[in-house]
C-alpha cells in the first residue's frame, strides 16, 4: 500500500515536471515533502495553553478558534493545491548587479500601456494582490515580493529596512525596463513606496495609497495641527496603546519574538491570525474574508519561507522619513476599518493629494477585501499619471 507521504512526494514530482514546461527557473521553489511533513508533526503535536476562559478575542486570538484552524491545517489543509498556483503565477527575478528581487509581472497587450508597482506590506505577501492582478489586463503589472517576506529569493539579504527595499525595486523596476511607472500601495508598502519617490521622483508618474504611515505622527509631528488633524493624532495614540503592541515588540526585540513564531507554527498561527481577524472588515468573522484555505495559505507562506523574523526588520530599522513634501500627484482610497485613517488635510502636508476617496467598508487589506474599489483608485492614479504628461 502506498503512504500518505509516498502520495505526496508523486504529486510533487509531477507538479515538478509540468512547471518546467512554464517558468521553474523564475518561480519561488517548491517546498521539500520533508518541510511539509515536519509542520504536519508539528501541528499533530501541539500542546493547547492554559488561559483563562470566557474572553473570546478580547485578550488576543481565540483559543477555540485557534485550535480548530490548527486541526484543520493538520489533517485537511493541502499547501501543495496553492503551491501550484502560486508558482504558476508569471514570476520573473532581478537582481544583476544587485539585490535579486522576485515578482510576478504581467504585461499588457500593448506594449505603450502604463506599468503599476504594486507593494504588499505585513503580514502578508504579493498574495495580497492576487484578486486584483485580473482586473487590470490593460495594464503591466509588477508585484514585487518584498526583500525578508516570503516568496523572496534566498540569496536576498535577510531583511531590509524600507528604503534599502526601495532601492532593490527601484533596481528591478529598471532592469524590467520601466523607466517610469504607478505605484500602488499599503502598509509596509507605503513606506517603500514614500522612500522610492523621495529618491526617485523622476521615476513615479503617480502615487495610488490607502494609508498613511503612522510613524508621520508618531515621531516629530507637526507641531500646528488642526483640531481634526489633533484628533486623528489623538485616535492614533489610543490605537497604538490598545493594538500597537506588535509594532513595539517588533520594532524594539523583534529576534525574541522571531524564535517563538519560527519554531511553532500555532504561535505563527496565533500571531497572523488575530491581525487579519483585527484590520479587516469581517464583524468578528474572519472566514467572511478568508476561506480557512486562504487564510493558511498566507500563514503557511510564512512558515515554509521562515520568513517572520525578517519581515519584522521593516519595524527595526524603519529609517526617517522623506523631509520634503512628496510633490507626484498622489491617490488616496481609504477603507473605514483600516487601522487609523488620517484626514485628507493630514495627508496633505506629505503628498500632492488630488484624490481623496472615502469608501463605506473595508479594511486593512483593500486590494483582497474590496478588489474592484481598490482597481479604481490604481486607475485614478493611472488618469493622474496621463493627464500630467
């Protein structure tokens, strides 16, 4: 009789063989049956924590929860039916003369249409992008896996800060050919993106955001806000006490906590979970956003890359801000149940904003939750682009 792991390792040969027909040498590589077998080990294994009870999600991810996702990743989750999925996706890798960055990159038809970077932040991936990546076929398309997060090639440098991140994709863009370009962001994205355009401004034909970094009034803030401009600050304060403790453990010990999440997928679990529960907008229910499919796709990308710890270096080493208003003619979307939404007034004392939309749901991750809302707002940076040519 055949094992459930001999089974395995003959599908992963013959997925093997059909990606070399289509883009092996680009895409991330397959991850071996033995990683696999040592997280289904590891999962069978795990050893539910004393807590106490009655509190649901309010001290954190729910252990009842938590334990059915677990037995479900254990027993029924196949990360081999998205691994040949993702790795079918059109992966290209830079990096001569540089730092190597992999993408995927979809080209337009036409050759003269405008190209759209378009930057994930944390704790996801270019996964984030994948519901969108359909609805733009007019468009070249370049999604970078950030340098430290998953899909990233190995021999990239083990975590980046956000303008050492820039700097590798302002390389890719350019040995792609792109000389000038949209780019769309969120998160981690945001900070790259501000950090690409302050160095580059020559490069960025538009600005497409949904956020604005919280360290804008966190460190050294203007000092002549308004009354709403105080109470955004305000919010954000208040955020940061209730929902802020990952930012400062990540930010300030960020190789302790990388030990216990790289070792135990159900503290990964734990960890990414409650954040996608958190900043979306789901009512409490996170499967209303994610299938539990999807949701452990994003978590298992991480475990399989052991890319936790240094997707945390974003935090550590997140540099200072450009000094000088952003002067590319920016777009903003903004989703109510993102973590704290500036005013516009806010975000104009940084960027050009000439574009301002406000939309009635959605959260932190708009290019997954609300994909045809978030394609319109690319598209309006996209007309800003043309209109200023």
């Amino acid at each position: 009789m055949t094992s459930l792991t001999e089974s395995a390792r003959w599908r992963d040969t013959v997925r093997r063989e059909k990606l070399a027909m289509t883009n092996a040498e680009d895409a991330p590589p397959a991850v071996t049956q033995a990683s696999l077998d040592d997280l289904r080990a590891r999962l069978r294994a795990y050893r539910r924590v004393a807590l106490p009870s009655g509190w649901g999600w309010e001290r954190g991810v729910d252990g009842d929860y938590l334990t059915r996702l677990l037995t479900y990743w254990a027993e029924a989750y196949d990360w081999r039916e998205h691994e040949d999925r993702i790795r079918h996706l059109p992966w290209v890798l830079t990096g001569a003369g540089g730092t190597p960055v992999r993408a995927v990159h979809l080209r337009a038809q036409d050759t003269d249409a405008p190209a759209v970077l378009l930057l994930h932040g944390w704790p996801d991936s270019v996964l984030r992008f994948e519901k969108v990546l359909p609805l733009m076929p007019d468009l070249h398309l370049v999604v970078p896996a950030l340098p430290g997060f998953p899909f990233a090639p190995s021999t990239t440098p083990r975590g980046m800060s956000s303008n050492a991140m820039a700097e590798a994709v302002a390389e890719a863009m350019n040995q792609l050919g792109y000389d000038r370009y949209i780019v769309s962001a969120g998160d981690v994205g945001c900070d790259v993106a501000e950090a690409l355009t302050a160095a580059h401004p020559d490069r960025i034909a538009a600005l497409h955001l949904t956020d604005v970094s919280q360290y804008r009034y966190l460190v050294n803030p203007p000092q002549d806000l308004s009354e709403a401009e105080r109470s955004y600050a305000k919010r954000g304060h208040s955020w940061q006490a209730a929902e802020g403790g990952y930012m400062h453990e990540q930010s300030t010990k960020p190789h302790t906590l990388a030990v216990g999440l790289g070792d135990s997928p159900a503290g990964l679990a734990a960890w990414i979970t409650e954040k996608l529960r958190t900043w979306t907008d789901c009512g409490g229910d996170i499967e209303k956003v994610f299938t539990r499919d999807e949701l452990l796709t994003w978590i298992t990308a991480y475990w399989v890359s052991g890319a936790i710890g240094t997707s945390f270096t974003p935090y550590a080493e997140n540099g200072t801000k450009p000094r000088e208003r952003i002067s590319v003619p920016t777009a903003f979307t903004v989703f109510p149940k993102d973590l704290v939404n500036a005013p516009r007034e806010f975000a104009n004392r940084f960027f050009d904003v000439r574009s301002w939309t406000e939309h009635s749901s959605g959260g932190h991750f708009a290019a997954w939750e609300c994909p045809q809302q978030y394609v319109t707002g690319v598209r309006t940076a996209v007309d800003l682009a043309h209109s200023l040519r």
